[in-house]
C-alpha cells in the first residue's frame, strides 16, 4: 500500500522514529491507527450513550413526565458554566 503523507507529517513520523520509541515509521503508523480506532470506539459509545439519554426523555415526555422549559434559567446555567470554565456540553 502506498500512502502519501505532507511533508509535516513526515517530519513527525521522522521525529517519533528518532526518539527511539518506535523502531520504524511503519511502527509509527500502526501506533497511530489503533489510537485512532480506540477514538471511534469511544465516540461510538459516547454517541450510543447519548441515544439512550434521549430514549428515556423521549419516554419520559411520552408519560407526561416533563417540567416546562426554562430557556433563561438553562440559559443562565450555561452562561455561569462557561464563566466558571465548566464543561458545558
């Protein structure tokens, strides 16, 4: 398979190999896809855990299980998080 990389990327892959961590760049390479599958595997999850999350609103609306909206106190909420340097999302 050939693969053809920027210049910057070489030079990353060059400098990973000189460090002496990785024996090759196709070490390099490899280390890089099986960092990159684990990220899909969690953003999978993540997203698979977020379907369930709205399942059960769903279902909680479904019942009658809701409070109305409170736009300016949600919109309070975010606004103090993000002054506070919380995680919003």
């Amino acid at each position: 398979m050939d693969v053809s990389l920027t210049p910057e990327l070489e030079k990353i892959i060059r400098s990973k190999v000189e460090s002496g961590r990785y024996l090759s760049a196709s070490e390099v390479v490899g280390e890089a896809l099986r960092l990159l599958e684990e990220r899909d595997r969690i953003r999978e999850m993540r997203l698979e855990e977020l379907r369930k999350e709205i399942q059960i609103g769903i279902d909680q609306a479904d019942r009658g299980e809701v409070a109305p909206l409170d736009v300016q106190g949600s919109l309070a909420t975010v606004r103090r998080r993000r002054r506070d340097g919380k995680d919003v999302g």
